[in-house]
C-alpha cells in the first residue's frame, strides 16, 4: 500500500514546481508588455516628430508664395493693371 505523505509530498512538489514555472512565464510575459509599450511610445513620438517637422516645412515652403497672392489678391485695381501692364509676356505677345 502507497502512503499518504510520500504521495504527499509528490502532490506538493508538483504544486510548488507548476506555480514556480507559472510565475516564471507571468514574469517573462509583463517585461515583453512593458519592453513593447516603450518601442510603442518611441514610436509614436518618433512619427509625430517626423509629422511636425514636415508641416513646419511645408508651411515654410508656402509661406512666401501665399503672401505674395494674398497681395495680389488684395491689390487695388490700379496696382494690377499696372502689374497687367507691366507684364513683359504681354509686351512680347507670348501671354494668351
């Protein structure tokens, strides 16, 4: 007949083992999330960098000629037949 404490202590060292191995893959497991949610933070941040250098770009970029038509725009009719006048594609007669 199989004792009751040596299957016992079989039974807690199946227990301690399966826990100590459970605790193992839990720990293994919260330092990939966290090792991912700093890859995802960098990367995001990393992205609204690039998102807010390329606007400050193209702002730069459009700055001068949408000033130059915002003046055109809002010439008085006089300056723009002068500037019609003035044009030298009319003089040449290669503007249509």
């Amino acid at each position: 007949m199989v004792s009751n404490s040596g299957s016992n202590t079989s039974m807690e060292r199946l227990v301690k083992t399966t826990w100590d191995s459970y605790r193992s893959v839990l720990g293994v497991s919260l330092r990939l999330q966290e090792q991912n949610m700093k890859l995802a933070r960098y990367s995001t941040g990393a992205f609204l960098q690039g998102a807010k250098k390329q606007r400050e770009a193209m702002q730069a970029m459009l700055e001068g000629p949408f000033r130059v038509y915002t003046g055109l725009l809002y010439a008085p009719i006089s300056s723009r037949e002068t500037l019609h006048a003035t044009d030298p594609a009319r003089k040449t007669g290669t503007c249509r």
